[in-house]
C-alpha cells in the first residue's frame, strides 16, 4: 500500500486525507506549521503522526500530498521529489511560470510521478463536455462562456485565511479558481495563447487579493471566450459553462451535460467510465469560515477521489496516456501557471497579453 | 402635422414608419432601391408614396424629417443630402463605417441647426433605462465591473437568409455592428466612456461571409470599472441573456429582456418600481407576411416598438421645440460619433489580436 504524508492542515485534511484514503492509499503522517493543530487535526483524522516539518516524515512514505499556500509549494515539492517521492500538488501550483518550470524539470529529473490537484478534470460534466466538444460533436468549438458568480465573500467582514487575502502570497480568487476554469478551457479547447484580463475587489475591505475576475481568452484553434467569476455578487448565484461550435452548442448544468445542433437538443448520460463516488461533505464541526465554507459540499470529494485514484495507479506503473480523463501533471501547471502569469500581467498593465508558451 | 420620409424597406417599414406614426409624424413616403419591393412595402404599411430617388423624396411637399434605414454605408450620402435640403434626421446604427465620416455627418448637422438623432432606441427600453439610473443614482455605489452577454440561435442555420450588405464585415454588416453598436451605447449611457477595447470577433457558423456572427469583448472604461460583452445569434443552445452590474455596494441586473431590474445589497434584494416616465408603449411585431427573410424576422421583432416610438417623440418634440419627453435623453450624432470610434477600436483589435484605445 502506498504510504502518503499530507502537507497542509486545512483542505489537505478536510479532503486530501480523506479522497486518499478512499481511493486505497495509506495516509500516514500530517505535517502543519501549527504543532497543536496539526496535531489536533491528526486526532480527528486518524492520521498516526503529526510533524511541523516535512523532513521528519519523508523518510516513512512513498508519496507527499501538499496542500498549503501556495508560495510554499515549490520548496516542498523540491524536497520531496530530492527524496525520491511522487508529489500530487495543490492549485495555483506556484508563484509563477518560471518557478513552476524549475519544480517540473526537478520532478521529471527525479522521475516521480507528479500530480496537479485539478480535480475537476474528473467532475463527471466538466469531463463529459470536455470529451464531447473533443469529439467533435459540436463541429469547430468557437465560442465559450464559463460564469460562476456566487455570494460566498459578498460580507466585507467574510473571513479568509491571511495568506488568502494577499495578493503577494498567491492568495485570491484567480488562483483558487481561475487555476480550475483554465485548466478546464485548455483541455477542452486547447491552449491559450492571449488574455485580455481585470483583477476586481468588488468589496472594500482589507485585501490586496481579488475576489472577482473577468478574462477574455483567444485560443491557438482560433475560439474565444470569457471566463469570468465573481465571489462576492450580492446578486443571484450565476453558471454557466457553454461551448458553441460550427455546428452546434454544448453546456453543462452541474453534471448534466446538453447538445443542441439542427437536430434538436438532447442530454448525453454520463458515461459509466467518467461516474465518481458521491459528494461527501467534511465533518460540519470543522466549518467555520467563509473560507472554509468554499469547501463545505463536498462536491470535489468524488473528483479527488478519483484523482487519488489515479495517482496510486500511476506509482504502481500505469502510463498516464492510458487515462480518460488524463490526469493534470506539472507540466499543465507549467502551462497554468503562463496563463495566470499573463492574466496578471494584462491587469497590471491595462493591455493584451501574448502567453508565454 | 410634420412629414416625414423613411428611408429603408426592411426595418424602415417595421417599425420607423410605426413609430413615427405613433409619435404624431405623417408618413409621407417610403424610398427603397427596388422599385417593387418598395412598392409592395408602401401598401403593406399604408405609406402613401413609393420611391427610388433621394433627391425626388426630399422634394416632395411637406417633407420636414427624413429618417434613415439603409446599409450603413449609405448612410452619408443620404444625410448630407437631407441635411442640405433642410431637414431633420434621425439616422440608424451604426452610424457609419469611419469615425471620419461620422464626423462630417455630425459637423454637417451641428453646422445646419437642424435635429439630428441617432437610432438607439434601447436607451428607451424600460429595463436598460431603469438599470441606468439605478447605477448612476448611486444604488450599487462605485461600478466596478459589468457584463452584457447575449445569445440567440436566430442565425444559427447556414442558410438563415441575409442581406448581402449585412454578410459583408467591409459594409458595416455583422452582429458587432449590429447588436454590439447597441451594447456600446448602452454602456456609454449606463457606465460612462470606453478607454480600451479587446475584442474577439468570430464566425461560428460556416456560411462563408466576411461579417461576424458573434464577438466577445473586454472594455475598461475612463472609469476605472471594466465590462464584458460577449453575443452570438448562432448559438442554439437555450437564450442566455446577462445584463448585470457590480458595484461596491451592491448588484444590479436586469431580467432577461423584460422591464424587472433589481438591486441586491447588505439588505436584501428588492425589485425596482418602475416610474411613469420610463414606461413605453407595449411591444408589437408588424404583421408576419411581412417579414421575408431570417434577418427581417430578427430585426421585425417589434420588442423595440415602444423604445423607438419614445426616440421618435423626442424627435418630433425637438423638431417642433416642445418639451421634451421624460426620462433618457436620446442620442445624437455625437454619441454616433463616439460609438463608432469605439466600433472601430473593436475591429482594430479584432484585426490585431491586441488592445486598441478608443
């Protein structure tokens, strides 16, 4: 059994342990930079050792699970891949480009398996549209729409961790979830290679990080598109997430995924390769914040089940071009990372901006 | 009672010619290019005279106003030529095809004393007029971003019929020019100045034109705040229609096409009351028969009847300087001026793949 600490004691326990654990894998140690809370949170996980430091714990497992904010990731990504380690490693995987590229080239240097936690690949809607609009159903993808606007951080006083809300940490909406809608967009409609971009703080309150984003992509396919979220709209929940082609358009409702064509409209059933177990919410005495509410459903639970999945078959050999969805590498957090990069780049600068490729 | 000429058989018949009736004008000819459609128009809507010649439809007796509904790059000559012959205009979007030539259609105008205005008539439309104030009366305090997405299937069949004007990016035609000029003024109207634009236009159905059928587009504004448009009538998915503001304080947002604007805030959420002054009369779609083709079905829709008859009693009312109707003030070429500069900014970014200032 593949024995894997966990690096981070927030969404690393409230979902890394457990999607580990469900997906067969041995969570052994929990490491957290607070001894009595990563020592509490080890208690009521089930998790035999709780370390402040990585180093005290790699010696014991095959694998690290890191889960923390992300300007610490790529120190504890070098030192596990050093260590000879598989790595799956949290979104927005690094500070930028340049430094992802560095903790890929150690990763594939090392020869690891090396994860990204975009767990959504495996939602069952967005991979189902993913696999439908690839498939050509739709003709020619041209035009897409990804809108999630919901009321979570509408509150000026919504408490947030404090890396969270600065913009210098890798903290803000873009990060937590652009990271998933452009990986979405790139599996679905290939690279991005030009953003047009703003950064929002629709609230007033203290931060430096954004809780709104409006960016207009240009793929290399020649498609366009808006992704757009907002966490703090006051006004109704907003999704949408619609591709039209040449001929047709496709979309999903949550994990009901649609095609209207000259044909008419109908539903796609989700195909039994891409189901995932059901939602599983973390235990509710754990919820306190607005920030830990972001996770409280436990709708990524089935989706980072499978991705653990995934991960243990990859340590055991399993070629990763063998899975449907394929699993994100660092290589797309290589990928990510460019667009996020240029994404802030066009903020700052009020312009257009070509993604370093 | 003022005359007026429409010029244009399509959207010319279906609702200026209803319009202007409604706002008090006498219809006294239509002019068209084919002498049978034009025709045929002028009986199905009741229009005394049928004619092909701009400067035989200026001559008639009791012509004070002539209002334009042809392709847009037919629009100059037919303005200068009203324009010298001393009548009032009201002209469609999109205004013209250069910002050069916009100006001189403005210049001209301006120059003349005569009343010109400009076919926006969605500045009318309840919903975009309540959102409006509702925005600039403070009600979501500082904007901040905005987005204006719509999505039709009217054009999603390869064959839906079109002008071949319309099919024609060199001729003004497409949904940019179309539907986009609205959008822009609408924002101008609701947000204020545009400072840059990126935009993406795109065919999405193959039919093998130069026009587009769909766009999307990041503007920041002189304002600091930042909008997205993003239409296609090719997209036969279910209608998605997004008109929603956030501000520091709160979001405002219009339901569908419909007059039900709300504010949501630290209080709760509540409908704006609709004042008097912003309401139009009922929409009304001319007599089916009438509309021939896909593109007159989607421009004959009449939802904008009430809008454009609002826009024609501003007309009337500067033409005969009585009081001005309530509610928005209409636009006039200069906001055609500044529409097209930004129309033009858009297809510049379009052509360039980069951010171009207005």
């Amino acid at each position: 059994m593949t024995r894997v600490a966990v690096v981070g004691t927030g969404f690393g326990c409230l979902t890394h342990a457990r999607a580990l654990r469900a997906a067969g894998l041995d969570v052994v140690a929990l490491v957290g930079r607070d001894p009595d809370k990563t020592a509490a949170r080890a208690e009521r996980f089930s998790i035999p050792v709780a370390a402040t430091a990585l180093d005290a714990v790699l010696d014991r497992v095959d694998a690290v699970s890191i889960a923390t904010p992300p300007q610490t990731h790529a120190p504890l990504v070098l030192e596990s891949v050093a260590a000879g380690k598989h790595v799956l490693c949290e979104k927005p995987f690094a500070r930028d480009r340049s430094e992802a590229r560095t903790v890929f080239e150690a990763a594939e240097g090392a020869g690891v398996v090396h994860m990204l936690g975009t767990e959504f690949r495996f939602a069952p809607g967005q991979a189902l549209l993913t696999r439908i609009v690839r498939s050509g159903a739709i003709g020619e993808p041209r035009l897409a729409l990804l809108l999630l606007h919901i009321p979570l951080l509408a509150d000026p006083n919504a408490e947030v961790p404090g890396w969270w809300a600065d913009a210098d940490q890798g903290g803000g909406w873009l990060g937590a979830q652009a990271s998933h809608v452009v990986d979405q967009v790139r599996t679905t409609l290939g690279d991005v290679v030009r953003v047009s971009a703003t950064l929002h703080r629709v609230v007033d309150r203290g931060w430096t990080a954004e809780d709104a984003y409006l960016v207009h992509f240009e793929t290399a396919g020649g498609a366009a598109g808006v992704m757009q979220s907002v966490a703090s709209d006051r006004g109704p929940m907003l999704f949408a997430t619609r591709v039209i082609g040449s001929t047709g358009t496709a979309w999903a409702e949550g994990d009901r995924v649609q095609v209207a064509d000259a044909s008419g409209t109908r539903e796609i059933d989700v195909p039994a390769d891409l189901t995932v177990g059901p939602p599983d919410p973390p235990p509710a005495e754990l919820m306190h914040t607005a920030y830990d509410l972001l996770h409280s459903t436990g709708i990524d639970f089935g989706p980072y089940a499978r991705l653990a999945g995934v991960f243990a078959d990859a340590i055991a050999g399993r070629n990763l071009d063998t899975f449907d969805p394929r699993p994100a590498t660092f290589a797309d957090g290589v990928a990510s990372m460019a667009v996020l990069d240029a994404i802030r780049r066009s903020a700052r600068e009020g312009t257009s901006v070509e993604v370093e490729a | 009672m003022k005359g007026a000429v429409v010029f244009g058989t399509g959207f010319g018949c279906f609702t200026h010619v209803r319009a202007l009736r409604a706002a008090g004008f006498e219809v006294i000819a239509v002019v068209g290019r084919d002498p049978d459609k034009t025709a045929r128009r002028a009986r199905d809507f009741g229009v005394p005279r049928a004619l092909t010649s701009t400067v035989d439809a200026l001559a008639l007796p009791g012509v004070d106003a002539i209002t334009v509904a042809t392709p847009p790059a037919t629009h100059p000559a037919i303005v200068h030529a009203a324009l010298d012959a001393g009548k009032h205009v009201l002209c469609e979007k999109p205004f013209a095809l250069e910002a050069a030539s916009a100006r001189e259609m403005t210049e001209h105008a301006e120059s003349s004393g005569l009343v010109h205005l400009l076919g926006t008539e969605f500045r009318f439309d309840t919903g975009q007029a309540l959102l409006a104030r509702a925005v600039r009366d403070g009600l979501i305090g500082e904007p901040r971003l905005a987005m204006f997405f719509l999505h039709v299937p009217v054009l999603a069949d390869p064959a839906a019929q079109l002008p071949v004007w319309w099919t024609r990016a060199s001729e003004g035609g497409g949904w940019l020019h179309a539907h986009g000029s609205q959008v822009v003024d609408q924002i101008r109207v609701t947000l204020g100045e545009i400072e840059s634009v990126f935009v993406s236009l795109l065919q999405i159905t193959d039919r093998g034109v130069t026009a587009d059928d769909g766009f999307a587009a990041h503007l920041r504004l002189r304002s600091g705040a930042a909008c997205v448009m993003q239409s296609t009538p090719a997209d036969r998915g279910p209608m998605l229609i997004e008109t929603r503001i956030l501000g520091s304080a709160g979001t405002a947002w219009i339901e569908g096409l419909s007059d039900a604007v709300y504010v949501a805030d630290t209080d709760g959420s509540r409908r704006l009351a609709v004042p008097d002054e912003l309401r139009t009369a009922p929409a009304a779609a001319p007599p089916p028969a009438t509309l021939e083709t896909t593109y007159e079905q989607m421009i004959g829709h009449g939802l904008d009847l009430g809008a454009y008859t609002r826009l024609a009693e501003h007309f009337h009312a500067r033409i005969t300087g009585s009081d001005a109707p309530p509610g928005p003030a209409p636009a006039t070429f200069a906001d055609g001026v500044a529409g097209t500069a930004v129309l033009e900014a858009m297809c510049r970014s379009a052509a360039d793949h980069r951010t171009e200032a207005v």
